[in-house]
C-alpha cells in the first residue's frame, strides 16, 4: 500500500485548507467588488447595426478562423437565428417584424465580458481571468474540457470544438486582447461602418449611453442593458425595442454568478469542522452506550447468580434442618419405642 | 477475466453472461476508438447549448448518488454502533468502490482531454468552482473507499499484516467518508446553482446541495436492498450464515430508515416550493411532471416502504427499492437535463444519441463484470475464516 499515514492526513489537511482559501468571492466577507475602475468595453447601439457583417469577417480574419461555409457578405445566413461556435466569435442576427420598430433590427452577439463572470468562477484549473483591462480571456493549455464554463454562463457564448478528438478547445470572443495591449481597437469596432459599436472605458460608455437616451427619448428603451446584469458586463447594448425582442433575457437578476454559489461553498468548511467532531461524538456515545450495557449485563447476571447461590443455599440449609428434625424425631421415636419396649420386657419379666 | 472466471467455474467460455457481456465489451471498445478518434462530436448529441448529456446526468450525477450505499452502510455499522448491519458492509463497500471508479472512468469519455483530470488538484486550483470541491472530493473518496475495500482484497491474498494495519484505521476513514461524502453528493447539486437563468425554477433551488445530500441517503440506502436481492440470486452460495442471518435485518432497517430520510426529503422539497413561491408553476407542464416525480417517486415509495415494514412484507421492500433509485435517476435527469434549457425551443434541446447510451451500457457491464470477479473470489458476502470476529 503507497498510501501513509503521513500523506493521508497530508490530504485531509489539504482537503480541508484547499478549499478555505483562496476565494475572492467570500459570502460572508464585507468586500465588494464592482469592476474594474478602467477596465474599457464596447457599447452596441442596436439602432445603428445595419446588420452588414463586416464585423464578423474582420472577427474571423484577426483570430485566424476557419473560412465560413457561406462568405460573409452573403447576407442570407441572416435568415436563421445563429449564435457563437466553435469557428465564431461574434455572430449578427436579425430580427423582423418587432412592434414598433420601422424595419428588422440587428443584434450582435458575442461574449460580453462580464465584470465578474460566471465562466471564470466555474472553472476548476482557472482557464479564464478577467484581466484589468476588462477583457475575459482563457487558457487552453490548462483547460480539461469539462464545459462547466458552458453550463454557468448565463449568455449562453462560450462554445467548444466538439469535432477535435485530442484537443479540443472552448472558442470565444478575447475582445481582442492582444490588439488591446498593442494600443489597437478590437477587430469589429474598427471595421463598423455605422458607429454602431463605440470603445471605451465602461464608465464612459455608460455615461455615452444615458446621454443618447436622454437626448432621444423617444428613439431607446429605458435601460442600458448590460450595466447591471449579472453583476454588470464589459459589454453594454442600448436598444429601440425592448431587448426580450432580440432574444436578451431580461431575467438574469443584478447577482453576479460567483455569490450564486459562495453560499453552498462556504459550507465547505461548516461540514469539515462539524462532522468530525459530531460523528466522533455519535461514535464515542454508542461505543458508551454498548459498553454500559455490556457492564449492565455482566451486574444483571452477577446478581442474578449470586442470587440463585443464596436461594439455594437457604433451601439446602432448610432442607437440612428439616432433615435434621425428622431424623432427630426418628431418633426420639426409636428411643421411645426402645424404651417402651425395655419397659414392657421388664414388665413381662417381674410379672 | 472472462477465461479466468469460466477456469474457475469450470464450465465453458460461452456461458450467457460471457455471450452478452462480450458482445457488450465489443461494442464499448468500437465506441471508445471512435470517440478518442473523431471527438465528442462523433458519437454524442451534445452541442454548444446543451454541453452535458447522459455521461453526466446518469454517469456522474446517477452514478455518485446510487454509490452512497458505501458510506451511509459504513456509518451505520461503524459510527452509529448498529453491528447488526455488518454483513451488509462490505458489499456496499465494494459497490461505492466500483461505482466511483467507473464515474472516474466515465468522465475520461466526457471532458475533452481526459489526461488533465488531475489538473485542478496538482496544476492550478481553481477554488472558487464548485467542481473543483466535487473533483477533490471524489478523487479523495475514491482513494478512502480503495483503502476500505483493500481488507478484502488484502484476506484473499494472504497479506495479514497489512491487513491488520488497514483494518485499524476503519473508524477514521469511516468519518472522512461521511465528510467527504456530504461535500460532493451536495455540491453535485450546487453545480447548477450557477445558473439560475437555465434550470427550471421548480428544481432551481438555494437548497439544491441540501436535496442531493438528503436525497443521496436514501438512493444509498434503497441501492443496498436493491443489490442484495440481485446477489441473492447470483451469489447466493457465497453467503455465510451471519451475512444470510443478518440480511433480514439490513432489509427491515435500511427500508425503515429509507422511510423516514424519504418522508424528510419530501417535507424539505415542499419548502422548497415554498420559500421560492413557485407554486403557481404546478399547473404548467413541467408541474405536472414535478408532481409525477415527488408524489411518484417521493412520496409513495416513503409510504410503501413504510407499509411493508409494517407488514412485514419483503418483497414490497424490494420493489419499493427499486422504484426509489428509479426515482432518483429521474431526480437527476430532471435538474440536469430535462428542467435544464427549459426555455430553448424543443429543437435546441438534447436527445442522448444512442452511442452516447452505448458507451453507459458499456461502463455498467464493466461495472458487473469487475463486481463479479470480485464477489466470486474475495470475501464479500462472507467473513474469511482466518480472520473471523477480528474486525
């Protein structure tokens, strides 16, 4: 057997400090984290897009990916509802017939680039980081292709390469970091010929937003999707009908998804201080119990033995004594009858 | 294997199980060249949307609840002093052991590079991942429940010292279990706390960790009877008295003590409803479907298993086992697949493709085959004569 003493209670340590610390999302600490303060991010004014794909060929160019089936100004792969995959990052799609909008809207998807995403708190190897600058971005050479990331965003944006057998790898958008650290603008923002994507610090952006809004009521919606969805994205949309329309879940809630599972992980160290404690309790009480009774049953035969040792020796003693009686009155008869006898023999003897 | 167990059988090679199983095997091996070939793609339904099917809703979620036997049987015995129970342990000792080896097992067919599973424990922690508590979790188990298993393995081959020494840390690797237990069949649950947007909320639920623990229990605990009436029938003459003696007993109280963790967990999914208000979601669809499943599969197997008991009545007992590890399967398939993209149009949604259900037939009869052998050999379902009362 490998396994020592030593080593295993090296993993119970570890088993127990591993998951204690570390964690930047703390239920119960008073820290509040609301971004970065300059991280940059991208504001899509949907009333813009005209939905000439020219963001999702520069998209594909910069990051090397595969020559789509269709070209790219082929605008009746518009006609479908598409989203992210493993050779896109950002698609557009088009929206007709909403009430109260002249012609189809356009929408462009791609990942938002949360302030504190759900992606990055699934992973269990840290794949993704959220950098300061407030792109989002992942690590293959760690990645062990569980898709946890898949199943926690909330965007549904990130995609896997489902056809690669060894290698396979999540896809999605890095807002172009590396052009972002060259001092370069992300691929689609440079290409948009309609101003419809504007770059900037998300503070700035937000602030661009309320001001359009302001300025034109009557042309925007209300709310500046995206400053405070799941906890705020990089990404922030402005839109003339509402975003349920274009297919934006208006019900993801302001929580930002690690607190959605701090509580269940603070738990962690709850149940490994409690149950050792408690359980070697429950198993010192029924080894007590087991014992008491085993002692209790020893005395319970104990007395009922020397109980059984003194009756019988009462009846033995009883027993005696009667013996003695009879044998004595036995006696005293035979004496009797020994006596009457000698006195009738000498009687018959005088007479 | 398969020629070792018909040597020692001493019948010929093409028994029935041999037959299926073989053909089984066969296709599993043809499966897995295909997927670590043309990749998740080739033989599975899972797409950019739905990116967990069945290896993860019966595999890993079925898989992890149904090996609970091995800790709430070993804490039973060990822990709460109910020695009545200690023929029952070992088997379901053997059957954690193997469940979770094959849920490991399984997962190398799931996530895209298999040989990184150690990754999140020995290259980069990601700790704020309630998969990372499961993967640490489950790989710390699954060594617990090798050590707890070892004895046996350990009185076939003759290794008394050893065994001697692993036998002493019972009580302590007992514990660990029941802790790591309590962390991971939970924090299963806490998987899909992430995604609020995605799950339906009748199964969506702050108290998700707390559901698969409470429920976890009593899919242990039914998995227990469920499996001694299957070695009954195929291992019986492996049994020794005490195990055949002490078996009605384990019937009676495991169903009893399922009764009750049953009769809890309903209570507790009823608050559930509660606290979040979602009754008006019972007169949907996906209501009616969460009624069929704590009423059917909650509420009356608690109840018959309490008439059973009752009435003394063992063959209830076992079906009523049955019916709650077949309700445990649709609890995992419902929060994991089923209530999961409940609100994607139906073409969006998953179908398991049937090589995806191949590859599960093939785990599990890798699974019987693995249990066999062993059963068949070390003692499981009977104490060694050599080391009789030194436990």
């Amino acid at each position: 057997m490998s396994i020592t003493r030593r080593r295993f209670l090296g993993w119970m340590g570890a088993a127990g400090m591993g998951l204690t610390v570390g964690r930047p999302a703390n239920a119960a600490g008073n820290k509040n984290f609301s971004g970065y303060p300059e991280s940059i991010g991208v504001l899509h004014d949907m009333t813009r897009c005209i939905g000439c794909r020219k963001c999702e060929a520069a998209c594909n160019e910069i990051n090397k990916l595969p020559a789509p089936e269709q070209p790219f100004d082929d605008l009746s792969v518009l006609d479908n509802k598409r989203r992210t995959d493993a050779t896109t990052y950002t698609v557009v799609n088009r929206y007709d017939g909403i009430q109260g909008a002249d012609g189809p809207i356009y929408r462009k998807v791609q990942c938002n680039h949360c302030q504190e995403p759900a992606c990055a708190s699934a992973c269990f190897v840290r794949a993704f980081n959220k950098t300061e600058k407030g792109a989002v971005t992942y690590d293959a050479s760690v990645c062990v292709g569980c898709r946890y990331c898949m199943i926690a965003c909330p965007f549904y944006v990130p995609a896997y390469e489902y056809n690669e057998p060894l290698e396979p790898r999540i896809m999605k958008c890095t807002l172009c970091y590396p052009r972002l650290m060259d001092g370069k603008l992300p691929g689609c923002v440079e290409i948009c010929p309609k101003e419809a994507l504007t770059f900037g610090k998300r503070d700035d952006l937000i602030t661009i937003a309320r001001e359009r809004i302001r300025s034109f009521p009557e042309q925007y919606v209300q709310h500046i999707y995206g400053e405070h969805e799941m906890g705020g994205t990089n990404w922030l949309y402005v839109s003339g009908v509402p975003f349920s329309a274009l297919g934006m879940r208006e019900d993801l809630g302001v929580t930002p998804a690690p607190k959605l599972t701090s509580g269940a992980l603070a738990s962690v160290p709850v149940i490994a201080g409690l149950w050792p404690v408690l359980l070697t309790g429950i198993y010192a009480v029924s080894k007590r119990k087991d014992k008491i009774a085993a002692q209790e049953r020893r005395q319970a035969v104990k007395a009922a033995l020397t109980q059984a040792s003194a009756d019988a020796e009462s009846k033995l003693s009883k027993a005696l004594e009667q013996a003695e009686l009879k044998h004595k009155r036995l006696l005293e008869v035979e004496v009797k009858k020994a006596v009457e006898e000698a006195t009738a023999n000498n009687e018959e003897e005088n007479s | 294997m398969m020629s070792e167990e018909a040597i020692a059988g001493n019948k010929s090679l093409f028994t029935p199980f041999n037959l299926v199983a073989g053909i089984i095997v066969l296709m599993g091996v043809l499966l897995t060249i295909l997927r670590f070939t043309g990749g998740l793609g080739a033989i599975t339904n899972l797409s950019d949307n739905n990116p967990w099917g069945i290896w993860i809703s019966f595999d890993l979620l079925c898989g992890v609840a149904l090996a609970a036997g091995g800790y709430t049987t070993s804490a039973a015995c060990y822990i709460f002093g109910l020695k009545k129970y200690h023929s029952a342990v070992r088997p379901a000792i053997l059957t954690a052991f193997l469940g979770y080896a094959l849920v490991v097992l399984a997962l190398h067919y799931d996530v895209g590079r298999p040989w990184r599973l150690p990754y999140p424990i020995f290259v980069q922690q990601g700790t704020t991942s309630v998969l990372f508590e499961v993967g640490l979790c489950v790989f710390l188990y699954l060594t617990v429940l090798l050590i707890e298993y070892s004895p046996a393995a350990l009185e076939w081959l003759g290794l008394k010292k050893v065994r001697n020494i692993v036998v002493k840390l019972t009580l302590v690797l007992t514990i660990f279990g029941v802790i790591l237990s309590t962390m991971h069949q939970s924090s299963l649950g806490a998987l899909f706390l992430i995604a609020p947007s995605k799950v339906h909320p009748l199964w969506y639920s702050t108290y998700l960790p707390v559901f698969f623990f409470v429920s976890s229990i009593f899919a242990g605990l039914s998995m227990v009877i469920f499996e001694s009436t299957l070695s009954h029938h195929y291992f019986h003459d492996k049994m020794d008295d005490t195990h055949l003696k002490e078996n009605r007993h384990v019937t009676f109280g495991f169903a009893k003590a399922a009764c009750w963790v049953l009769g809890g967990y309903f209570v507790m999914k009823v608050f559930g409803i509660s606290m979040d208000n979602n009754w008006h979601y019972l007169g949907t669809s996906y209501g009616l479907w969460f009624l069929v499943e704590i009423l059917g599969f909650v509420a009356l197997p608690c109840f018959l298993y309490a008439v059973a008991v009752r009435e003394k009545n063992v063959r209830l007992i076992k079906w009523t086992a049955l019916w709650t590890v077949l309700g445990i399967v649709v609890n995992r398939f419902n929060v994991s697949m089923i209530a999961f993209n409940w609100q994607l149009p139906s073409s969006e949604r998953y179908f398991p493709h049937w090589m995806e259900i191949g590859v599960t037939v093939f785990l599990i009869t890798v699974f019987i085959i693995a249990f066999r052998f062993i059963a068949k050999r070390m003692p499981i379902f009977y104490e060694h004569p050599e080391y009789r009362d030194t436990h």
